[in-house]
C-alpha cells in the first residue's frame, strides 16, 4: 500500500446491507475535486466538517462534508457522500467517483493511511479494527482503549526511560573522565521494570476478555447439566430427559455473561461408560474440561456427594467449581459447594460470578490483544537482562543490547520500529471501509 499513497480512493464506510444511510468517503489529493463533479450546489465558500445538502450526479440526493488536510481520519484532504443505502446508490455514486479519478480502497487503506500520516499509531489503529469486529461489551471497552491510545501513552513513558537509560549508559562510556562513572543504581531505577509487569498483567486479562471465556459444564450423568445450561442460555437448547446419559457428545453454545463473552460446553456424563459411543463421550468430556478457561463440576444435590462422585471429581485433577445442582430439593449443601438450582434459577447470578476473578470496579487502564503480550514479555525480559548487568561486575555497555532489544519490542507495538511486513500483515485483516 506505501507506494500508493498518492493516490485518491473511494470505497464506503459503512454496511454492505441496505440501509437508511449509507457513507461514502473520498480520501486523497484529488477528494475534493472529484466531489465537485459529484455533487450540486457547491457553496461558493466551503466551511470544513460542515454538512451541505444537494443531490449527486447518480440522481440520488444527500449530504456532502469537506475535512481538510490534517483534519480528517486519514489525515488527507477528505470529502464524506452521506446518501441513501440502497446497494445500487452506493455502487454508482463509487462507479462516479472512480470516473473521476480515484481508486477503490483496498481492505484497511483508510486505518492505513491514518497511521503513515500520524493520525494513529499502530495499536490504535488495530483498535479501530477490534472495535468493528466486536461482538460483546467487554470487547467493545477494550476496543475503545485501544482506539483512544491509552497504551500508545502507556509506551510512551515506557520508551522514555529505556532511552534515558541508554544516554546514562552512552554518556558514561564516551565522557567518562567528564562525569564519572554510571550511577548503576539509578540506572536500574530507571529501567520501566514494574511498568512492563503491570502491562503483562493486564494484556493477560484482555486478551481472556477479547477471546471469552471457555466454560466446561461437567460432573457425573442426571445432574442436571443440560438443564443448567439451558438456564443460562434462556432456551432448549440441550435435551433433558429422565435418563441419565442422555448427553452423548459435547453441546457448545455462546453468550454474553456480564458484557463478557461466554462459551460453554455441555459435556457427557463422567462415569463408567456402558457402551463404546458413551466412552466416546467420556474422552470428549475430559478433554473439552481440561483445555477450559473454567471448569463447572456439577452433582445431583438430592443425590448426594458419593464416593463415586468424588472419584469422578479427582479424575479431572485440575481447580474447578463445585455446583451443587437440584438444592431446592436437597438439604444444605457443603460450605465449598455452590448451591444452585436449574430449574428455579437459585444460585444462577453467584454461578457465573465464578466466571471472573476480578471486582467490577477494577478496570484497566489500558487494554493489549494478542500481538502485544509476546512483545511487552520481551521488553520485560530484556529489562530484567540489563539489571542484571548492572548487578555484576562487568562492563557498562554491555547493558545497552538488552535496553535496545527493549525499545525494539516497545517500538513493534506501536509501529515505530515495526517491520514493513509485519504493518503489511495488520492492515491485511482490515475490512474494506476501514
């Protein structure tokens, strides 16, 4: 895309459906000429970001918006076709707009050309594109950090002290007979260490937000595990029956569980099985538990906590929630069994208060998908490297491979240091419109 910039391009910026109002948008030198061929009465003095009502050379009728040069998403000189959303309006206000001069956009090349002309850097401008892909509240608010560049701020106070550390080292090496040695404690004073931690930490928790959370609903057959997540789904979807081992193979379904997206799986019952299709199962149910962000080990309350119960709990050898289902019917469960009951709904809203191990209030201050995380755990290293240099009795500069290594990771991030390639991959995965 890079040698393209010049060019002037069109695509629409909203939905392929039919709708009330579609956007066209025409970004490049050339937008603004090109929209004088377009669309009547041109204003003999255009005010920007104003809306101006007329009718387009297609016929149809609608708004024109002017965003100058530095002003506008791509940082271009923009003009903005708010028309009707018929598919045919659309496509022959872009087959005018290409008459005139522009090109279609390629997938991302808005985003992209935001980001080269400084607009965006680049998590922001992957936030852009997590916040069109997003299907849930919490991916919507992660998204929205992203997109308003709390981590590009974040970074930036990161990158600042790995460089400061770089000039202590660099100063001390070339000017040493004019200001002495390093100061080896300040400088790993300086080295963003707890910065670089605290980002780990919340890139982990966004990234289980922005992927949702896998949900294994497991325990021995008859205890009520189809009619549990029928419960929380509001709907038949698994079948419930008096016989027990009616649920032969996992059953998967999504929802959205306090703004946070949730999968869960309806395992088969965990026993011994009676025949080769129920064994199937079986195998099936421990492994769709093991690989779970979070595990649901329900019983039959009214039947009790057996010996056999518990040996089909310690088989799955892994922390896990005790549901005591059916405990409208039963006597007070034990103190580390959650009572609930599929058929009341008692106990539901505590149950999926398991599914996050976070107070509602504790927000992130940034927010980091799955690119980042490997590159904050690099930068974490490479500081942790240099400490220790700094620790030993060896040359100071020998510090300054692992700080750079750091600003390298910082810089992948954003975009800074990032590869043609890896911009080129990003931008790839971009929609077009965007």
């Amino acid at each position: 895309m890079a040698s393209r910039l010049l060019d002037t391009i069109v695509a629409p910026i909203t939905g392929a459906q039919p709708a009330a109002v579609a956007i066209v948008r025409i970004s490049g030198p050339a937008a603004w000429s090109i929209a004088q061929d377009l669309f009547e009465p041109i204003p003999s003095k255009i005010v920007p970001r104003h809306a101006y009502y007329g009718t387009f050379s297609h016929g149809d009728d609608g708004l024109l918006i002017y965003f100058e040069e530095g002003k506008s998403f791509t940082g271009e000189l923009t003009t903005e076709c708010q028309i009707h959303g018929s598919p045919i309006s659309v496509r022959k206000l872009l087959e005018a707009a290409q008459r005139g001069g522009a090109r279609l956009a390629e997938p991302g090349e808005f985003t992209y050309r935001a980001f080269m002309n400084g607009r965006l850097d680049l998590s922001q401008a992957e936030g852009v594109r997590e916040s069109v892909e997003a299907i849930s509240s919490r991916q919507f608010f992660h998204a929205n950090l992203l997109r308003r560049g709390e981590l590009r701020h974040q970074l930036a106070h990161v990158s600042d002290r790995l460089y400061k550390v770089l000039a202590m080292i660099e100063a001390s090496v070339d000017f040493s007979e004019e200001i002495g040695e390093l100061d080896r404690l300040q400088a790993i004073g300086e080295l963003p260490i707890f910065e670089l931690q605290q980002l780990q930490d919340q890139a982990q928790r966004g990234i289980l937000e922005r992927q949702g959370l896998t949900v294994a609903i497991t325990g021995p057959p008859n205890a009520g595990k189809s009619s549990l997540l029928n419960r929380l789904l509001g709907a038949e979807r698994a079948i419930v029956t008096s016989q027990a081992g009616t649920t032969r193979d996992t059953v998967e379904e999504a929802a959205e569980i306090d703004g946070l997206l949730v999968r869960f799986i309806d395992t088969a019952g965990l026993r011994d099985a009676l025949d080769e299709a129920e064994r199937l199962g079986v195998e099936r149910s421990l492994l769709a538990a093991k690989a779970a962000n979070r595990i649901w080990f329900v019983y039959d309350a009214l039947a009790g906590w057996d010996d056999a119960v518990e040996g089909e709990w310690k088989k799955l050898g892994c922390p896990m929630t005790i549901v005591a289902n059916k405990s409208d019917l039963a006597p007070p469960a034990r103190p580390d069994h959650l009572p609930v009951s599929a058929l009341t709904g008692a106990g539901m809203r505590k149950l999926m208060g398991t599914l996050t191990s976070y107070e509602s209030n504790d927000e992130p201050l940034v927010s980091m998908n799955g690119r980042h995380l490997p590159l904050i755990e690099r930068a974490l290293a490479s500081s942790l490297l240099a400490k220790e240099v700094f620790e030993q009795p060896i040359p100071d500069d020998l510090a300054s491979v692992h700080v750079r290594d750091a600003v390298q990771a910082v810089g992948e991030i954003t975009g800074d240091t990032a590869s043609d390639d890896m911009i080129e991959r990003i931008f790839r995965d971009f929609c077009i419109g965007k």
